[in-house]
C-alpha cells in the first residue's frame, strides 16, 4: 500500500494542554447543561421523597447525587493528572501517523495500531493541529507542520471526504 500522507507529531505538555483547551471548548457546555440536568432532576426526587416522608430514599437519592456530582468533577481531573504523567506526555513520546487509502496506521515505541476511517467519531481541523477523536474524550493529536508526506492542505481535502460529516475546520 501507497503511503498517502505521514506525520510524526512528539506529544508534551503543551501539546496536550492546547488540545484540553480546544475539547473544553467544543464540549464544555454540554458536559455542564448534561450535569445541571441530571442534578436538578435529582434534586426534585430528592424534594418529592421529603414531601412524602419517604427518608429511605430521600438519603438514597441523596448519596446517588454526591456520588454523581463527585464523578463529574473529580475524575475529570483524575484523568488529565493521569494523562500528563503518563510516559507519552512525560517522555515526549513521538507517534508517526501514516495514512493509507482505506486506514490509517499509528507506530510509535509502545504502539502499532491500524484504525479505518469509519472508526473515527469526529474530526477537527484548527490552525496548528488536527484531532481525529476516536470517542467523546480521546483524540489522536496531528501537528499540522509535522507533515512528511504531503501537506495539511492536501491532508483537510483527504480527510474531509474520508470523513464527509464527520469533518470540521475551525480556521
């Protein structure tokens, strides 16, 4: 198979740091309406088991909340310390995407995974990266000036009819 397009992009903090700024951007809204709506429905269980003198599952309902409202918070957080002391945020761990007619292949010391492009959830095109999401929080990070084979011009065009409403540019 012809190699279409590679890219080899070193991950670090900043990298990772302007990639969370861009994910709180596009989905920070949601998460917090989803957590607003969830908790206020909560609340009014919570108020309508007060209502009837139904203590049991007044404090049922109450530790659900907590526990639904620590989850929203803290393992966001969890997982980004997780993340930035992983090896390939510590380690600058360099990962060389090569792209192909059908798929597209990630190497890297660690790594050696094929993905077709139907797998891919969304794609965002900013001015310095393009983040292929793989699901709602996990994206693999392409550097825009880390182009070996063929431009990201050239790469938009490619990806954009790969993924047709999938594709989106920020530019």
């Amino acid at each position: 198979m012809k190699v279409l397009f590679k890219n080899k992009t070193k991950y670090n903090k900043e990298i990772y740091r302007k990639f969370l700024e861009f994910h709180e951007e596009k989905y920070g809204k949601f998460y917090y309406i989803y957590t607003a709506i969830i908790t206020i429905a909560l609340l009014f269980c919570m108020i309508a088991q007060l209502m009837s003198q139904n203590y049991i599952i007044f404090f049922l309902t109450l530790a659900i909340l907590i526990a639904f409202l620590a989850w929203r918070f803290y393992h966001p957080i969890e997982v980004v310390k997780n993340e930035i002391q992983s090896p390939k945020i510590e380690k600058e761990q360099e990962f060389i995407f090569k792209f192909f007619e059908k798929y597209f292949s990630i190497y890297s010391k660690k790594v050696n995974r094929q993905i077709k492009y139907w797998k891919l959830k969304k794609i965002f095109e900013t001015n310095e990266f393009f983040y292929l999401y793989i699901d709602k929080t996990h994206a693999f990070l392409l550097d825009k000036n880390k182009f070996e084979i063929g431009t990201s011009e050239a790469f938009r065009k490619f990806i954009s009819q790969k993924c047709k409403f999938r594709f989106s540019s920020k530019l």
